[in-house]
C-alpha cells in the first residue's frame, strides 16, 4: 500500500466553520488516522492554510498539527504543489476567490452558498468545466444523524405515500445592544451576503430533496424582525435583509410541506431544528441527532377538544410525545463535514462520482433565490431544472 499526498488549500482557515469543522473535525482526523483510504492507497492531505490575520493563522495551524499558512492568497494560488482550493471566507466575496482559483487551475470544494445568485453560479461552473476541474459543495446537513435516520426510513418506505411535511429553524439571536450577538454584523447585511434565506435555505434544499425528492414550485415571505442592531464596536446599524421566513413548498411528487426560519425565536421543542414528515404509513420527526416515529397501527384516535363546562374538563393531560417510539439503531456517529471530504477526496483522485458537485450547489442557491423572488413579488416560483 503507497501513501500519497494530496495538497489543500483551506481559504478562511480561521473562521468558525472552517478551523472547527473542516479542519478539526474532517481534514485533522483523516490525517491523524494515516491518510484516507482511496483503492488500494491512502491519500494524505497536505494543507496550507490561507487567511488574513497572521497571528491567527499561527495558532490553528499550530493547534493541528500544520506546517504551511500564508497571508498572501495570490502566492498559495500560484502553488503547484497544491491543486486543490476549498473556500469557507466571506460569503460576498465566493463568486470572485472561486473564479481565481479556477483560473489558476485549481479544483474547487466550497462551502454554501457557492453564489449569491444561480446566474453566477452556473458562470463558475462552466468555467470549471471548461478547465477540467473537479468541483463540489458543502452538503453537511444531511448528513446529522437525525436526518440520515429521517433518510433511512423513507428508503425502506416507511412512509407509505408523503401527504406532508414541516421544517422548523431558528434560535434567538441577541441583537448586540442589550446582549452580545451570536452572529456577525454581516449575516445582517445584503452587502456582506447576509440573510437567513441565502444563508439556510441552501442547506433546507439538499436536506429535502435528499429525502423526499425533487421541489416543483415555492412561494414565501420573509421578514425583518429585528431592523436595528448593535455592531462589535457598539455602534447601531440598520437591517437591510430578512431575518425570518416562511416558505410553502410543493414536491414534484404532489405533496406540500413548510419551512420557518428565523432568527429571532426562542426554542422550545426537541431541537434547534425538527422536521416530521407524515404519510399514509406513518410519521417521522427528527432533529440534529434524535428520530421519532407513529406508525399507522400506532396512530391513536385523537378526538379534539374536550370541551366542558369549566377549565378542569378540558383534555389538557395527553402526552402526545409519549405516544412516539424513538429511532435507536444507527450507525457509528461520523461528523457530517467529514462524508464531504472523503468524497470529494475520492472524486479528484480517482475519478469517483461525487453527487454534492457545483451543480448540486447551484441548485442549493435556487431554492434561495426563488423565496427571496416571492417575497418580494407576491407568487409561486417555479424551480426548473438544473443541469450538471
């Protein structure tokens, strides 16, 4: 068995998402276990970490294990040494740091949304293809043990025929004068590629056609909940995106579901994010880990409103979540950023498919760019097919 080395670069290294997620949770773990396994070879990536703040740099590098970090995105583009390119910077900026990186001949893995608009997606595409480079998206979500459980039980037809289903996102995010905020000034702005529709519906996408099949049509509203918040230097500014959404969604398959999302909610419920799908043959509700199930010959007679005469007569006793069987077999917990890596290692090696590839990103940011487009026009949007 020959090892052989595989060069990254990892553009915004010292970003949340990136350092943990990508780095200490997929790349750092693959290479601690002696490379990934591609055939009869192990692959072992090689990684230079790219970012603006030096001292920064320094430290996740120094944290992990890496050798290699520069300031200077131009030189690490110029590397030969390195012919893969991954970028988890800022969002507003994706469009242009993935143009140069394909000009410089790099394959490209990204993080979502991988355009602010299908428009601009599809240009990095064809230029990527026109190049003969591999490409791909981050499709994390689905992924969660909660939702590969969801995944599974719709495989095995666990559903019968889907009548429905509801997508529930959101947290209170503090406004940055009475608490500090848990997100940046720029998810705020449209300049900084801010919103909750751009940033989370790219992942509600996948999460759904993954599971339930391709999306016909949407139509949404999104608002602004908290127009005015504070920044790091504890200056105001206003709001100029949605901090929350509905959306109505109709499958191709003829069902209809929703999704909210929103910013500005306080959770109470079983997780962060919780989405049940019901059909003819049972029911299904899973959060980032846990899934619940009601099958048919489960499903007891609800009779409504006891309604009496006083208060103490009302049917306010029923645990309905008692009345649901938790989902307990799975498999081994494998962080969801590391499937990603491993197959988008294996796609560039050697050839092997990678269904999470450009045009799957592109399709992410469809669903975005329609909701935003109803919200604005009032009407149903129509999602056509994307090609890759």
């Amino acid at each position: 068995m020959a090892t052989r080395t595989l060069g990254i670069i990892l553009n915004g290294a010292t970003g949340r998402i990136c350092s943990t997620q990508h780095l200490a949770n997929a790349l750092a773990p693959i290479r601690s276990e002696g490379g990934l396994l591609v055939g009869e070879d192990r692959v072992m990536p090689r990684l230079l970490l790219a970012g603006r703040d030096a001292a920064k740099l320094a430290q996740v590098a120094a944290a992990h294990g890496v050798e290699a970090w520069t300031t200077d995105l131009d030189s690490a583009l110029g590397d030969p040494e390195f012919p893969v390119f991954f970028d988890a910077a800022e969002t507003h900026l994706r469009a242009v740091t993935l143009r140069r990186a394909i000009a410089a001949g790099k394959h490209i893995y990204t993080e979502k949304p991988v355009a602010p608009t299908v428009a601009e997606g599809l240009d990095l595409l064809r230029a990527a293809v026109a190049r003969g480079l591999k490409h791909g998206a981050v499709e994390d979500k689905l992924y969660l043990p909660g939702f590969r459980k969801l995944k599974r039980l719709a495989e095995e037809g666990f559903f019968g025929r889907v009548v429905g289903f509801r997508m529930e996102f959101g947290w209170w995010v503090f406004d940055g004068v009475e608490a500090p905020s848990q997100r940046p000034p720029w998810n705020y702005r449209r300049a900084g590629g801010g919103g909750i529709v751009l940033d989370m519906h790219p992942h509600w996408r996948y999460v759904i056609v993954g599971i339930l099949g391709p999306i016909r049509r949407v139509v949404a509203a999104n608002w602004t909940a908290q127009p005015e918040r504070g920044d790091e230097r504890g200056g105001l500014y206003a709001v100029d995106v949605e901090d929350s959404t509905t959306t109505l969604v109709e499958l191709a398959g003829g069902a209809h579901g929703t999704i909210y999302s929103s910013w500005a909610t306080r959770v109470r419920g079983d997780d962060l994010v919780t989405f049940q799908v019901d059909g003819t043959k049972g029911s299904a509700m899973a959060g980032l880990r846990r899934c619940w199930i009601q099958a048919a010959i489960d499903t007891p007679r609800i009779v409504g409103f006891n309604l009496g005469g006083d208060a103490a007569t009302l049917d306010y006793r029923m645990d309905y979540a008692a009345q649901w069987r938790e989902v307990t077999d799975e498999p081994a917990y494998v962080n969801p950023y590391r499937p990603g890596w491993e197959g988008f290692i294996r796609h560039v090696v050697a050839g092997e498919p990678f269904a999470s590839d450009l045009a799957a990103g592109i399709r992410d940011v469809q669903l975005a760019e329609a909701c935003l487009a109803s919200g604005a026009e009032g009407r149903w949007v129509e999602l056509a097919p994307i090609g890759g």
